[in-house]
C-alpha cells in the first residue's frame, strides 16, 4: 500500500468561525437633474388653475368648519321640532252652535340632552293658537280637536322634565310643568294617540284617564319585571304646585295618584288594568276635559274625590291592522255634602297602516265620551245632574305621508246627541291638518 502522508493522518481542523456578511454599501442619493427640474416647473405651471382651485377649496372648508365650531349649538343636545298648520269647521249642533272655519297653528320645539347617555333632559317651547270649539262655539265640551290650545302663539314652557334610569329595567320621570300620562306610559292606542300624526280629536287619541295630570308637575316610575308584565306608579299635580297659599302645594291642592298594570301575553297583544285615585280641589275636572258637561263638573263645583278604574287592549291582527280598546269607570264622591256620580266612557279604534302608500295611515274611532249614568247629588231637591241619552263619537281620518317630514291629515267627527242629550241635532267637527316634523 502507498506510504499514509501527512494530511491522511493528521487530526482533523475546527471548523473556521463564521464571517459577518459584509455591510451593504449605503448608495449615495441620487441628484436632481436640471432636466428634471424644468420637467417638474412645467407641471406646476400646466396645472397652476387646477392647485390654486384646490386651495380655496381647502380655505372655504376650513373657514366654514371654523364658523361651525364657533356656533355649535351643543354636544348634548338635540332639537326635534314639530308645526301643525289646520283648518277646522264645525256644522250641525244646537242651534246656538257657531257654524264657522278657522285657520290655526300649534308650534313645539323640543330640546333633548343626555349628560350620560342614559339619562334624558326634555325642554319643550310652545306656541299656539288653536282656540276650542267647545262650550259656546259648539254647544258641548265633546267637540275638541287633538293639538288645541289658544297662547295668542306667546311662547311658553311647556314640559320641563328629567328621565333618569334606575336600573337596566327601572326609569323614573320628574316634571315641574307639562306632566302628562299619555307621554310618559303606553296608552294601548299606538296608531292615534300623537297629537300630530294621529287621531285629530282629543277623545279619539286615547282613554281619558291619562287626561287626569292635567299638565302640571308630577314624578312617576316605570318598572319592567320582565319584556311581558310591567308597573307604573305616578303622582301629579294638575294646578298649584308652586303656590304656597292654602289649598296649593304639593299635597294640600288637586292632585292624583295613577297606577298602570301592563301585560304582554303575546308579541301581538297588550292588556292594560290602570286606576287612579284624584282629588280635585274645584270639581270641574273630575273626566279630563272630555265628555259631557255634567261628567266633568258632577256636583256644579264642589271639591271631589274619584276612584278611576279602567280596562284597556291594543291587539296587532296583522302587520298592518291595529285594533284597539278601552273602557272606563269614575266613581265621583262630593267633599262637602252628599253627592256620589258614577261616569262611563269607552271606545274602540282600527288603523290601517301603510294604507294607500308607505306610512300613511287609515284610522277610525267609535266610542262614547264620558257620561253620567248616576247621580245621588240634588238641587233644588232633584237629581238634575245625569245625562239621561248617549251620544256616540264617530270618527275617520286618514294620514298621508308626503314625506318624511310632511302629513297631510283630513279628519272628521260625528257626534250624534252632543251632551248626550237627544234634543242636540247631529253635529260634525272636520279638518285638515297639516304636520311639519323635523
């Protein structure tokens, strides 16, 4: 074999460490040529009218985002406004009834912050001058539009009110002016009850038992035991409240306790129990403005107290129609002498929704305004203080959609035997309303 040589028998060698890669060699930065200048001059100069129309463009938005920042009206608050414009008629009646039209307007500006998100602060603005057809122009207190009310279009606060949550299920309102049931809890007629966008009469709108709050101040609670049964209890006061003098204040003037039972059995049908304990200090409000004289004023003035008591339903028979029902009871007592009244009301509403086009609404109401059935309080030694016939309140109406911040409403009452009482001929309330909303 050939001799082993010096490689063949040496021991083998560590591996060289590693070599760093050599640093990338920084390439120096390119030079502009003048070439490339006096290409880039021409540019500008090719484009001069287009930069320079970019530029006040961006100088007007800035100036008007200035201007913006400068008269924010506010990060808390949002404004909801709406304007009715109406004219009214009234025919037939008692023969001392004034057949005439009018031209009419309400205003409400509503002014809505949150300061947490949750909570809720309503200032309300009002203008209007919409002057009742009850009493003297109509012979009756039953012929009353749904957005009435006569301030010579002075503005006044409304509603001044405060909506704070509880809890997840739990929410309280607090008002000092402008308290009324119907806003604050379901009335169980959902399709008649805004006064600009449903029903055009006061009593077609909803049951007059939410009328007893009169717009005054008042606290309330509204609890949900669960999305299908829940309670409200409130306290109003409907006159007085920040008068001092004997007979007014929070506690020693008119005032009301109202309760409110709401099931939900279905996602289709709402039943309602609610009842209300009222005293009222002059007598003359005992049935909220509606209904026949007698029934608002059963003892010709004197101080009463009422046990209110009442049934309602709203039942959705499709996605379109809604039918919906109320009936009442007021067991009226005199403060100061003999005397106890019972008056029923009731009535029954169906709208059709979409009718005719996309958001319009077709509504009807067919009911009987408060009346006095009984009557234990005598003058002159009888008891003259019943409504002895029934009249019927028949209406229609129908909302039409212009856009979204425009109806246009014709509505009409039928009142037969206004007063309840059948020597009154057949008297007819119509009108036209037209609701800006924004």
């Amino acid at each position: 074999p050939p001799p082993l040589t010096t490689p063949d028998v040496a021991p083998p060698q560590p591996e060289p460490a590693p070599v760093a890669p050599p640093e990338p060699q920084v390439e120096q930065e390119e030079t502009i040529s003048q070439q490339d200048l006096d290409r880039l001059k021409g540019l500008v100069q090719s484009f001069s009218a287009e930069l320079q129309a970019v530029d006040n463009r961006l100088v007007a938005v800035e100036e008007k985002l200035a201007t913006v920042q400068k008269q924010a009206f506010s990060t808390t608050t949002k404004l909801v406004g709406e304007a009715i414009f109406a004219v009214t008629g009234l025919a037939g009646g008692p023969a001392t009834a004034t057949r005439t039209t009018i031209f009419s307007d309400r205003v409400r500006l509503n002014f809505r912050s949150s300061f947490t998100g949750k909570d809720l602060l309503l200032v309300r603005l009002q203008a209007r001058n919409s002057t009742s057809f009850a009493g003297a122009a109509s012979g009756t207190n039953m012929a009353r539009l749904g957005f009435e009310g006569n301030d010579n279009n002075n503005v006044t606060l409304q509603r001044l009110q405060y909506q704070l949550p509880l809890a997840p299920t739990t929410k309280v309102f607090v008002e000092t002016v402008g308290s009324e049931f119907n806003d604050n809890y379901y009335t169980f007629n959902p399709e008649h009850q805004a006064a600009g966008l449903g029903a055009v009469t006061r009593f077609g709108r909803f049951n007059p038992i939410y009328r007893l709050s009169g717009e005054g101040a008042g606290i309330g609670v509204d609890h949900k035991f669960s999305p299908n049964l829940g309670l409200v209890l409130s306290y109003a006061v409907p006159s007085g409240v920040n008068d001092p003098t004997g007979g007014n204040g929070l506690f020693n003037g008119s005032n009301v306790l109202f309760s409110q039972l709401t099931v939900k059995p279905t996602e289709d049908v709402n039943l309602g129990l609610i009842y209300a304990r009222a005293y009222n200090a002059t007598g003359t409000l005992v049935s909220g403005n509606n209904g026949s004289a007698i029934a608002n004023n059963p003892f010709s003035g004197s101080p009463t107290t009422a046990n209110h008591y009442s049934l309602a339903a709203s039942v959705n028979l499709s996605k379109e129609v809604v039918l919906s029902a109320w009936g009442g009871l007021t067991q009226a007592t005199r403060q100061t002498g003999a005397g106890s009244a019972d008056i029923w009301n009731y009535a029954g509403t169906l709208a059709f929704k979409d009718f005719g086009s996309k958001g319009s609404t077709l509504g009807f109401v067919v009911g009987m305004q408060p009346k006095v059935t009984s009557n234990s309080f005598l003058v002159n030694g009888a008891p003259t203080r019943v409504d002895r016939d029934t009249s019927l309140h028949i209406e229609a109406f129908y909302k039409y959609k212009v856009s979204d911040n425009l109806y246009i409403t014709p509505g009409l009452l039928m009142l037969t035997n206004p007063e309840h009482n059948s020597s009154n001929p057949t008297e007819y309330l119509g009108t036209i309303r037209t609701t800006f909303v924004f």
